[in-house]
C-alpha cells in the first residue's frame, strides 16, 4: 500500500495553498458586493461616470488626467444596472475576475495548468478588494494581448499579431502605460529577430510591427476621433499628455524609489533575485517577462508618484516568473521556495484581512453618524466615507481631480465660491490641497461638527455651515 505522505510534496503543498488562496479572495470578492463604500478614486471615477450619463463630456465639462474608455465603459454600466455603490462593485468584481482568468491563461500557455493555478494565486492577493481603477483593464486588455502574442509565437501566424494590437490599443486607451505592452513586445521581437540575415530580420521586425501599429490604430483612430470632435484637441492633449508631465506628483524620485522597494521586498519582491541568479539558461519567456519588468519599473521612477494600484501591471509577469523559477528548480530548493510561498500566501491574506475589518469598521460607523447628521440618502455618493463635498441634503459633490475647469485641479482656486451653495462640508485628508486661502474659508463659514480617526491612514472631517 502506497504510504499516503508521499503525496504531501512541495508542490502539492502550493497547489492546496493556491486554492485555498483563490477561494478567500473569491468569498471576499462577493462579500464585498454588499459593501455601503467606495473608495475616494472610485467614487471620482462613478462621478464622471455618471456625469457623462448626464449629457458632459470628459476633459470640457469635467477634468481627468486619463484616458476616457473606463469613463465610458462604466457609464454604459451604470445606464444599464444603475449607479449605486453596488452596481459598482459588481462592475469592479466582474473586472478583477476577468483579470485573474487571463493571467491564468496566460501562465497556462507558457507553463501548464498546474503552474498557471500557482502564478493566479500569486497575483489574486492583489486583488481582494472590488476597486474599477484604471490599472485594471489596462492590465486585463493588455494580457489579452500578450496571449494573442504568444500564439502568434507558437503558430508563426503574422496575422495574429494584428488582434494582439487591438487589444493593446484598449489598453492604452484605459490608460496610458498600456503602451509599455507594445513597448515590451517590439523589444521582445527585436530580441528574436537578432539571429539570421540582416535583410531578413529587418523585413520580419517591420512586417510584425506593421500589424501591431495596425492593430492599434484601428481601435484608436475612431476612439480619437470621437474625444477630439467632442471636447476639443487642445482639451484632450492638455489633459492626457502635457498635464501628466506638468504634474510632478507629492513625494520626491528619492521617496519614489525607495517606496518602489519597499513595496516589491514587502509583497513577493524576494522571489526577483530567484529568477535573475537563476543558473539555468535563459530561455524566451525570462527575457520576455523580464523586459516588462525592467519597463514597468522605469515607469514607476520617471512617474515620480509610486501609489500601490501601479505595481498591477507587473504582478502577473513577477508570479510567473517566479513560478517558472520554482518549476525548475532542485527538488531540495523547491521546499524552501515552497514555503516562502505558503508564507507569502498567510501574511498577506492576514494583513489584508486586518485592514478590512479595521477600516471596515470605521467606515460604516462613519458613513452611518453621516447620513443621520446630514440626512443623506443612500447612494453612490453619499455612501462613501471619503465624499469631498455633501450640499443641501442631496447628492452634489466634488471631488479633489474632478472640476469644471482646469486651474481648478488640484489648486480648487474656486473653492470659496462654490462652498456657499454647501450647507455640509466632508472633507479627508486630501483637505492639504486646498491651501490657506480655502482653509481659512471654511474657518469663516463652517464649524467643525466631528472628526473620525483613524480612517485607513486618513481622516474625516465632517463640517456645518454657521
């Protein structure tokens, strides 16, 4: 009779860990469904959202920094399912899903299923929560991409490449470093292209680039099209391009770099140095995966602002790294990388799970002591603990980057004026980009009714017209 404990092997061990991992972020991906809140740059994104419902355009009538595709496609949702928190957050859920099945596939295609399970768990920790930010669905279209790609490698079929670049245009459309997909795919034929006949391998790196550029443009050209006749070139480019240069960010490169560490060392980064001093020979996948690493990470330097939703991009190519390391290691390293694993499966569920009840707690208490003060109804605004602005008992806010115009962005030079239509002020910490004239405004009008700590890292503050 087989002896039962020659099945607990390391790998078994992290396919259980895997599952099981898989299946918390799922039950907490439902959970969440219900929540009453929404996140201050979610509840922004359901503000223009619901605005372009309304009949205003982005970058004329109301100023983002990014492209507008997950404004539209969240307005499409809303108008179908309506703009509750909750529409959003199945809305949200639906995306993160969708994300971890193409990671899935995509790690299947270059390692099996097996594998392909482990780097889906890996990458799943990063997304318990039901947030629709932009990083999102720029990763999910542009691994849809990569898939596309990487059977196009495998079936040597140019016209593949054409589908790899449509998607790659929806990502750059839901926001701007989707073009690093591009990026890291030219650089990857490049480094295909290196061996045969010059004249050869020119005409290959042309010829695939052709059909990607095509690709691309015919999503885009429409899309561009479409934003410049709405809202104006000069509005479009200000707001997508030159803005994005203007704006330098609130921490300094140094900060950024070293926050960039701190978050690679505090996630998984110690599985990094496991691939690149790895002896075996380097093979396509490594040098493929590891130039969207290496641009992913001059991103976050040259952005100057590190937030933690930037890294999404990179995780999925980190997990299968990190799989394929572990797949072809000894089997007397493999126990120690699978350990490493297990523990980065149950610290960083238990951290998460940490913060959500904490925060969770705060959150519905305060939303609850807002709405009896204010007498605020139930909706996609009013439920959020980080509402900016509550007015006249219904639901009229603004957020910190959304404005009618652009000196207002981050200055909020018309904040005095717009705050006498508000009988209630609720403001988080994002109050320090109102500067001292505004502050001393809401000093003038309004008196401080109660303020909740800690909130997350943040505060609220809920303030009464005298």
């Amino acid at each position: 009779m087989e002896n039962p404990l020659k099945r607990i092997t390391s790998e078994n061990i992290i396919i259980f860990g895997s599952i099981a991992t898989l299946v918390v972020v799922l039950f907490f991906k439902i959970l969440l469904l219900s929540s009453p809140s929404v996140g201050f740059d979610d509840a922004g994104l359901g503000y223009m959202a619901r605005s372009i419902n309304a009949g205003s355009l982005p970058y004329l009538d109301v100023f983002d920094h990014k492209p507008f595709l997950n404004y539209y496609a969240l307005a499409l949702w809303f108008s179908l399912f309506g703009d509750s928190a909750q529409s959003m957050h199945v809305f949200a859920a639906l995306l993160g899903i969708s994300l971890l099945v193409i990671i899935f596939f995509v790690s299947k295609k270059l390692l099996g299923a097996r594998s392909a399970l482990i780097a889906t768990a890996i990458s799943s920790v990063f997304f318990f929560m039901n947030a629709p930010a932009m990083e999102i669905p720029m990763t999910l279209f542009g691994l849809i991409a990569v898939y596309f790609y990487l059977n196009f490698i495998e079936k040597d079929k140019p016209f593949i490449l054409f589908f790899s670049g449509i998607f790659i245009g929806f990502s750059i459309w839901f926001k701007q470093p989707g073009i690093l997909f591009l990026i890291g795919i030219l650089i990857h034929q490049a480094w295909i292209c290196r061996s045969g006949k010059d004249s050869q391998k020119h005409n290959i790196l042309l010829k695939n680039t052709a059909l990607l550029i095509i690709g691309i443009l015919v999503i885009s050209l429409p899309l561009l099209s479409f934003i410049v006749y709405s809202a104006g070139w000069s509005n479009f480019f200000y707001a997508v391009f030159t803005f994005n240069f203007l704006f330098s960010g609130s921490a300094g490169r140094l900060f950024s770099i070293g926050k960039l560490i701190l978050l690679l060392v505090s996630m998984f980064g110690f599985l990094i140095p496991l691939v690149i001093f790895q002896p075996k020979k380097k093979k396509s996948l490594e040098s493929f995966c590891l130039t969207f690493i290496g641009l992913m990470l001059l991103f976050f330097i040259v952005s100057q602002e590190i937030f933690e939703q930037h890294i999404l991009q990179v995780i999925p190519f980190i997990a299968i790294l990190a799989v394929h390391t572990y797949k072809h290691s000894s089997v007397s390293t493999k126990k120690i990388y699978a350990v490493l694993i297990i523990l980065f499966f149950i610290v960083s569920t238990l951290s998460f799970l940490n913060a959500f009840v904490r925060t969770g707690k705060n959150a519905s208490s305060i939303i609850e002591e807002i709405k009896t003060e204010t007498g605020a109804s139930n909706s996609i605004f009013a439920d959020s603990p980080v509402i900016y602005f509550l007015g006249n008992y219904t639901n009229n806010y603004r957020f910190f980057y959304i404005s009618s115009s652009v000196s207002s962005v981050f200055n909020l030079s018309d904040f005095c004026e717009f705050s006498n239509t508000q009988d209630y002020l609720i403001l988080t910490y994002r109050k320090k980009f109102l500067g001292e004239d505004n502050l001393i405004c809401i000093d003038n009008k309004f008196e401080l009714k109660k303020r909740f700590e800690p909130i997350g890292d943040s505060f609220v503050e809920l303030w009464k017209r005298k």
